[in-house]
C-alpha cells in the first residue's frame, strides 16, 4: 500500500507541476531488468557466473549424497553397534549438515555470494544507465523519468513512454564510436538523428517502415534480375561451347560428344544405319575393301565416356549374378530347413 500511495502522491505532483507552470509534463520510464538482459558485457558476465552457481550447486549435492550414505549404512549397521559408536556417527552425521547448511547459506543465501556477485556485475551498467537516461532527459525535455523494475508499483504503463530503447542505444553507440573512423562517425551520427526523430513522432515511424519494405522489394527485385541475367548468360556460354567443340571435332575428323549422342540416339530407333563406301560407277553401296590402293575403315578408339559406361554395364551385370547367386542360396536353404521340419513327422507315422 506504501507503494501505491507513493505512486499517486507523485503523480499529484506532476499534475500541480504541470497546471502551474501551464505546460505540458514529459513523462517516461525505463525497464532495468531489460536494459541488463540486452547489454552484452552484462550477458557475458551473468553466464560465468551462473556455471559458478552450478558448480556451488553440484558440490552441495555431493555433501547430501555422502550425508545419506552415511545415515544408511549408521542404519544398517545400528543394530550391531553399542550405544557410544551410535552417538559418535550420528554427532559426525550432524556436524556435515549443518557444515552442508551453511555453505549453502553462504553462497545462496541473502546475502550470499550469489546474489552479492550479481550486485557487483550490475552496478557499472546501473551507473551507465543513469548517466544516459541523465543525457536522454536533458536532451528531449523530459520532467520525470521512471524504473518499472524498482520498488515503484506501476500500475499501468503505455508503451510509447517506455525509453529503454534509447537507453540501449545510447549504451551500443558509446561502445561503438570508440572503433569507428570520422566518416563512420558521420554515418553512425545520421542513424542516430533519424531514430531520434522516430523516437518522438510514432507516426514517422510508420512512414519509416513502408520506405524500409520498398527499399527491401527493390533490391530483391534486383538480385531477381541479376540472378535471370546470369541464367541466360550461362545457357548462351553453354550453347557457345557446344558449337566450337562441335566445329572443331569436324576439324580434326572426330566426333564431338553432342554428335556421338544423337548419332546413338538414332542407331537405337533404326531410322538410321551407319554408312558405306561406294566406288566409282557402282550404283549399290559396298563395304570397304581391304584391298589395292583403297583406303580401309578402322573402326575409331573408345572414348572415356565409352569406356566408363562399358564398365558400369560390366558392373551392373556382375551385381546382378551376384544377387540372383544370393537369391538361389537363400532359396535352397530354405528348402532345406523346410525339408528338415517334415523328416521327423514321416518317421512318426
């Protein structure tokens, strides 16, 4: 109830302000808890510490697990023991709680090192947070300026009055402009004015993200463009190299490789045959003389391509023998098993 009434009693306060001086009262505030979460040194540091705390916490249920060892085999073993051996376990069994206890009180308790770590970890980022919202109030005019996360009860809280934002950015930019460059300066210092200025018109902000989404679809549109360009300059090389292999394979009297698959392409079908050699006067097609001064056809060396699918038609027809040789093993096992089963039924009968 002291909070609340701490909350209204200030808000009376900005109302008389505000009436008397005939002006209107710049309010806004600043959530800490979220400020700490988004500072990068503040993340880094929490993390160590919590491995610190998980390993506070592993060798607190180390000490538990040995203090129950230890009261399990006292009873076990209570019945064999005399009264004097009984009371000296159970003496050392409570002196390790309480010696348990209180390491667990040291380094969680409320005052422990856990939390006296997290004060220590939060205090310089505190101290720079008040020292923007400082810079932040003076530059924009603000009368008051609030912690939701302090003992301050906000009832409600509109979300355009929250700074925390800023604040973030006031603490990136002092760790960033003491690695950049004079034109770097300039550009960071445009950026800043620009969300600035959104900070104080919302409406602008609007206006700002419709320019952003043009700008957006227009480099896509370009990286579009670029990526068809590019598409049909390789399909235009391709067809290029084609030609010239092909033009340079009748050079030499080869065949190029776009040849060889339409001429096998038409072989397959049977619309064309492979040709002969006609002499002189003879109207009817004869094969190539071996004899005289005529020239005689060799057949032309395999080529890599040939070479590789004669291995893999090779290879495929090996794997087949292999896996029908497989399929008949398996078949004549079964048969056998099958034979076994009925044998002894035959002798029964």
């Amino acid at each position: 109830m002291r909070k609340q009434y701490l909350f209204i009693f200030l808000a009376l306060i900005v109302a008389s302000t505000s009436q008397a001086q005939g002006k209107t009262t710049r309010i806004g505030y600043i959530d800490m808890e979220y400020i700490l979460e988004n500072v990068s040194d503040y993340k880094e540091a929490t993390a160590q510490l919590e491995l610190k705390a998980q390993k506070w916490k592993q060798e607190i249920e180390a000490k538990k697990t040995d203090i129950n060892t230890l009261k399990e085999g006292l009873k076990a073993e209570k019945a064999l023991l005399t009264k004097e051996l009984i009371d000296e376990r159970e003496t050392e069994i409570k002196f390790l709680e309480d010696e348990m206890l209180d390491y667990q009180q040291k380094q969680f308790g409320a005052n422990g090192n856990l939390i006296r770590q997290k004060a220590a970890l939060s205090k310089p980022i505190q101290d720079q947070v008040f020292t923007a919202v400082q810079d932040i109030a003076e530059a924009k005019n603000y009368d008051f300026i609030f912690d939701k996360s302090s003992d301050l009860t906000m009832l409600f809280s509109n979300k355009r009055f929250d700074i925390s934002d800023q604040v973030i950015r006031v603490l990136n930019r002092t760790d960033k402009r003491e690695q950049l460059t004079k034109k770097q300066l300039k550009d960071q210092e445009k950026k800043e004015n620009l969300e600035n200025a959104i900070d104080e018109n919302p409406a602008m902000a609007d206006r700002q993200k419709v320019l952003d989404d043009k700008k957006a679809a227009r480099e896509k549109l370009i990286q579009d463009r670029k990526a068809e360009q590019e598409a049909k300059k390789k399909e235009y090389e391709d067809r290029r190299n084609a030609i010239l292999a092909e033009r340079e394979a009748k050079k030499n009297g080869t065949v190029s490789e776009t040849a060889k698959t339409t001429n096998t392409a038409k072989t397959t079908d049977g619309t064309a045959k492979p040709a002969t050699t006609t002499t002189g006067t003879d109207a009817t097609a004869k094969p190539a003389a071996t004899t005289g001064t005529e020239t005689t056809t060799e057949p032309a060396a395999p080529t890599k391509a040939e070479e590789r699918q004669k291995l893999y038609e090779e290879r495929k027809k090996e794997l087949e023998e292999r896996r029908k040789k497989i399929l008949e093993e398996r078949e004549a096992a079964k048969k056998a098993k099958e034979a076994e089963t009925q044998k002894p039924n035959t002798t029964n009968n």
